[in-house]
C-alpha cells in the first residue's frame, strides 16, 4: 500500500514494461512475417493443446465465477457502496459503455452470421444442416455472448472496484492489486510483473487485433456504398482514421469522450435495429427470440459442461471454450474500466448491470439481426450458409441487408456502428493499458494523458504492422488467448481475496458502507443506509 500512495502524483509511464511488452509483441509480428507457415502452425498446435487440456477446467471455473458474481450480488455484501457521492453516469450510459467496451466490432459482424456457423457444425451431437440445428443454433449464440463472458469482467469489475474504492488503493493494476492481496509472500512481485507482462501484451495484441478483423466490416460498406473496390491504402487510411478519432476520443477523458461515442454508437444501433424489426420480419425475429431464450434455458447446463469426450468433434474447444477463453484478453481492459464508471454505485448493481444489461442487449440484436439472416435462408431469399462455406461472411452482410428497403442507407449505417464500436473498445484498452503501466493516478482515478496517447499509438501501430508485414491477424489472436489463459487463475485468486478483505472489513469500523439499493430499478436509490451502517459499526465495537 505505501509504495502505492506514494506514486499518487507520478503519472508517468513504467517504461520497462511498456518497452518489453511492445518489443515481445513486434518480434512476434517479426515471426509471423518471416517465417508464417512455420510460426502459425506452430501457434495452432499449441493453442489446440492448451484448450483441449485445459478447457474442462475453464469451463468449470466459468460456472463457478457465473455462481459467486450472483451469491455476492444478492447477499448483504451487494448492498455495499463503492465510492463516495452519486454514480458519475446515467444507468443508459453506464451499461451502454460497458457494452461497447466488451463486445466490440465483432459482435456486429457474429450477430448476422454465427447461427449459420452452429448449423453447419453443431454442438450437443445434433446433426449438421437439420431443422433442430437451425433451431437451437441462436440458443447457442445466446449462450455463448451471454453470462458465460461476462462473468469474467463481473469478478474483475467488482475486485479492482472494491480495492479502488472501498480499499483506497491508488491503482487498477491488477498486479498490484493481487500483491497487496499476497501481503508478504517472498515472490508477490514477480509474480506481479509476470501479470502485468501477460496483460499489456494481451490486451494489445488482442485489441490490435480487433482492429484489423474491423477493416474487413468497414471497407465493405464503403465498396457497397462508393463502388470502389477495397485496396492495401483503403485498409491503411481506415486504419489511420479509426486511430486518430479513439486518440481524440482518449485525449478528452471518459466522462466527454467514452461516454459521447458509446452513448451515440448504441443510440445509432437502437435505430438500426428497430428499421430492420419494422421493416423486416417481425414476426418470425419475436418467435426465433422467445424460442432461442427458451432453448438457452433449457440446455445451458449441457451447453456449460458439454466437452464431446466421445465423438470428439471439436466442437468445444473451437466455440464454448474459445468464449471463455477469449474474454481473458479483456480482463485488464474491463477491470479497470468497469471500476472506473462504478464509482458511486453498488456491488449489486455493478453484478447486476454487466450480467444482464450487456447480455440482455446481446441477445435482442442477435435475435433482430441474425433473424434477419435466418428468415433470408428458410425462405430461399437468400443462403448465408452457401457464402459462408465459400468463404465470403463479410460481403453476405451486406447482401442481406440489401433484401430490405433502403439497403445503401442500413449499409453505411451498419458501418458507422461497427466503427463505433472499434473506437469505443480501443479507447477503454487506451485506458487500461495507461492505468496498468502509469506509476499513479491522479486524484480522479485517472493515469496521466501521455500515458494513454502512448497506448493510443501503439494500438494503432499493431494492425499497422500486422498489415505491412503480411503477418495473419488470426495467428496473433490466437496467441493472445494463449497467453492470457493463465489470468483464468488469477481471477480465481483475486476473487478468493475478496473473499479474505470482506471478512476483516466488515470487522473493521466505518469501512463497509451500504446503500438503500432497490433491486427492482437496478440500484437508482443512492442514498446511503445510514441506519445499516451504524448499525454494523456498532456490533463491531460491541464484540470489541
């Protein structure tokens, strides 16, 4: 704790890690360029390996941190408040930045064409191509975008929140939080550096990559549009641009620009998808809903547990386990950035609003967009399944869309969403990556500008690379995953030590504070219980 208060006025950056992770990261890019037959299969087997061998184990801590994040949540230790005063943002923007910063520009690109990837080759050993493939396929969606990743950034959330505010800590370093959680074990801090090390480099490769797979998206709405077919300085110059608008975005602070592009990104989403409700067929888009809720429900205890010991398809290790991988990549990310909108709120709310207000809003643009695709396909209109075999994902979006009136129009703004979406991810990693490296932060929560435009660059820098060398974005990701499954562990740890500070804290006076949190409005009474929190302060004093 003491090195970390006095850090409290050094915002400048801690550049050994920077400088190590960055490095280790374009000797990887180097590799992938210089010998890629040779590095990507190498990556592909070792990845392979890891989630076949360590995906039971996921699967069951998935499950378990799916449990913990609800018993916290609507035990008393939910009502506790993290930070002083009222919630810095509305519940709209709160949840609305949550869910731009998790699920990014290939939610927009998966909610038209993963049912059709389930259908093709589904789980549960139902056969490929069937009606009951089709039918349970946007079930499986559902599961896999819902409570199973976010249950990741709820345990990382609520850890480095309660340390920032309820601890005091000057950090939303995960490293730093789990050494003060280690107290005098001899090894905390390499251990520390280790974390670190794994999360910058994840959290840049991984969002690096993010931006890349984004190019595809957008320079196919701008050939839809413009009729100019996409090129090598297309991709550059969207790069350059989606760059300099989450630099801008960075730069301003995350009360003006997070909260503008997230709030007008989600905004501009809302109208897309009612025009395609409207316009499209709203019928069958409220069946397929109702129906895919119905099929998650009812299957998501095999859907959780389902390995495929026997046929061994590869089912598991290629989707459930890869969605519980590759939430890991963002766990620096989201923990810091969950903790810093949550100022002001409540445990319960922080739980609460990432589990069904990011998963919730998954599901209704799943079920509005990919029903879309789905009607196009059971009524022979048009087969995403067909370009999807051949190979052509990206240009079937925009095919589809154009079934539908004012096709052009839905184009750009189907566009402008995914790079809204791009900027918004990119902007939080920014955040994060600066609040992992700085030496402090100021009296706000915040690490220093420099720092964050630093981080700005090198995200711009990577799908730069990646690109220029002719490196596959696939293989990075890949390895992203890879090297972020040990964090798996390490939530694990943090969450037992949140287990370890709420016990002494709520024997100690006047740290735990409760709020008058009304589970029905999602914690908009923000009033502090004042009579809860005598109340506790008092039968401390009196076992004292």
């Amino acid at each position: 704790m003491d090195r970390i208060k006095q850090n409290e006025n050094r915002l400048s950056i801690q550049w050994p890690l920077a400088i190590v992770s960055v490095g280790l990261l374009l000797f990887v890019v180097f590799f992938l360029a210089l010998r890629p037959d040779l590095t990507v299969g190498t990556i592909n087997r070792i990845f392979g390996a890891t989630m076949s061998g360590a995906g039971p184990f996921l699967l069951l801590l998935d499950v378990a941190f799916i449990v913990i994040s609800f018993g916290i949540a609507f035990s008393r230790y939910g009502r506790i408040k993290l930070g002083e005063g009222k919630p810095e943002f509305s519940m709209f923007s709160y949840i609305a930045m949550m869910a731009c910063a998790a699920l990014a520009s290939a939610s927009m690109f998966w909610s038209f064409t993963e049912w059709s990837y389930y259908c093709i080759g589904p789980g549960l050993g139902i056969q490929p191509l069937t009606q009951e493939a089709m039918e349970i396929s946007m079930g499986y969606a559902f599961f896999h975008w819902g409570l199973l990743a976010q249950c990741v950034y709820v345990v990382i959330g609520m850890v480095t929140a309660y340390a920032l505010y309820v601890r005091k800590m000057n950090t939303m370093s995960m490293s730093l939080i789990a050494e003060e959680m280690m107290g005098d074990f001899k090894f905390k801090k390499p251990i520390g550096r280790l974390i670190d090390l794994i999360v910058v480099f994840c959290t840049l490769g991984g969002l690096g990559v993010s931006l890349g797979l984004g190019i595809p998206v957008i320079a196919g709405g701008i050939t839809r549009v413009t009729g100019i077919a996409e090129n090598f300085l297309m991709d550059v110059i969207i790069v350059l641009i989606l760059g300099v608008i989450f630099s801008l975005s960075s730069f301003v602070g995350t009360a003006r620009g997070m909260k503008f592009l997230s709030d007008n990104t989600v905004k501009l989403l809302f109208v897309f998808l009612a025009f395609i409700f409207l316009a499209g067929p709203t019928s069958f888009i409220q069946k397929l809903f109702v129906s895919s809720l119905g099929y998650m429900t009812q299957f998501m205890p095999r859907m959780a547990t389902f390995t495929d010991p026997i046929s061994n398809s590869g089912f598991a290790e290629a989707w459930t386990i890869f969605f519980i991988a590759f939430p890991m990549t963002y766990a620096g990310l989201m923990g810091v950035f969950v903790a810093k909108i949550s100022k002001g709120r409540s445990i319960r709310s922080l739980v609460l609003s990432c589990m069904f207000g990011i998963s919730g809003g998954t599901w209704v643009f799943f079920a509005v967009n990919g029903g879309l695709a789905m009607h196009r396909e059971v009524t022979g209109q048009f087969s995403l399944i067909k370009e999807v075999q051949g190979g052509d994902p990206y240009g079937a979006i925009f095919k589809i869309l154009d079934t539908l009136p004012l096709g052009v129009i839905l184009a750009v703004v189907y566009t402008v969403v995914v790079a809204g979406f791009i900027c918004t991810t990119l902007d939080t990693a920014s955040l994060a990556l600066a609040s992992t490296t700085a030496k402090g932060l100021d009296k706000d929560n915040n690490p220093g500008a420099r720092p964050r435009l630093f981080w700005c660059a090198m995200l711009t820098l990577v799908p730069l690379a990646l690109m220029f060398s002719g490196a596959p974005f696939d293989a990075l990701k890949s390895l992203a995953i890879l090297v972020s499954t040990p964090l798996a562990v390490v939530l694990l740890f943090l969450l037992i030590g949140l287990f370890r500070w709420l016990k002494v804290d709520r024997r100690t006076p006047g740290v735990l504070h409760f709020v008058k949190d009304d589970m029905v409005d999602f914690g908009k009474t923000y009033e502090e219980d004042a009579e809860d929190t005598e109340a506790a302060v008092a039968a401390v004093e009196a076992e004292a």
